[in-house]
C-alpha cells in the first residue's frame, strides 16, 4: 500500500485487493469516486462496487487506472488475482456427483507429484 513518502508496500499481497490500493489512492488524494469514476471512462456506480469488492477491475480498466495515476497495471490485475484466489473456496468432487470424472487429476499429474514427493 501507500506509504507516507507515496511508495508503495506490500504487507501482505493475498490479502490485498486493486480496491484497497484505489482506496488509498483516491483518499491520499483526496480524489471523489466521481472524478475517479469519471477519468477511467467508468461509472460510478461501478466503481462502487469495485471498492466494495462486490466488482473486479477488468484489464481495460486497470490500463486507464495506470494512465492517469501511474499504479502499474500489471499490479492491480495480480493483487486482484490473489485476493479471488485466496477468497475462493477449493472446488468439492460433492458439487457434481453425477459427473464420475469431475475433479479427476490425470494419470501424468499424479506421476509427476510422486516423483516430485520421492525426491
């Protein structure tokens, strides 16, 4: 996240979003939602949501947030990344029980993690 001298810091990438860093951003600036809204070619509505984590930025979006704060796009899609991927729940062979070969690893992927284990 932001720091006092406008670096930014990681503390704990999993557990941050591209809405926390936006957060910060527009309250160090003290930028509104509107205007925010307003230069990425958003609406506001959306951009709510995004924030409320209710929304992820897409890639066009994180672009624009480049272009007119200088936040590197490429870190807002992978904080998003790992906060979905740290939020979502692992997938459960019980969620479809009628397909046999749901979940199934193939055979080259269980041979691959013994190997792996054995060495």
């Amino acid at each position: 996240m932001l720091n006092r001298e406008n670096k930014i810091e990681l503390n704990d990438a999993g557990a941050t979003s591209a809405a926390d860093m936006i957060k910060e951003i527009l309250d160090n600036f003290h930028i509104t939602q509107v205007d925010f809204a307003e230069r990425i070619g958003i609406s506001q509505k959306h951009l709510s949501k995004v924030l409320n984590h209710k929304a992820f930025i897409s890639t066009r979006v994180a672009k624009s947030i480049e272009l007119v704060t200088g936040t590197p796009a490429k870190l807002l899609l992978r904080l998003d990344t790992n906060y979905r991927l740290m939020n979502t729940t692992e997938p459960s062979k019980n969620e479809k029980p009628a397909q046999p070969n749901y979940l199934k690893r193939y055979d080259w992927v269980t041979i691959h993690s013994e190997s792996k284990a054995n060495n």
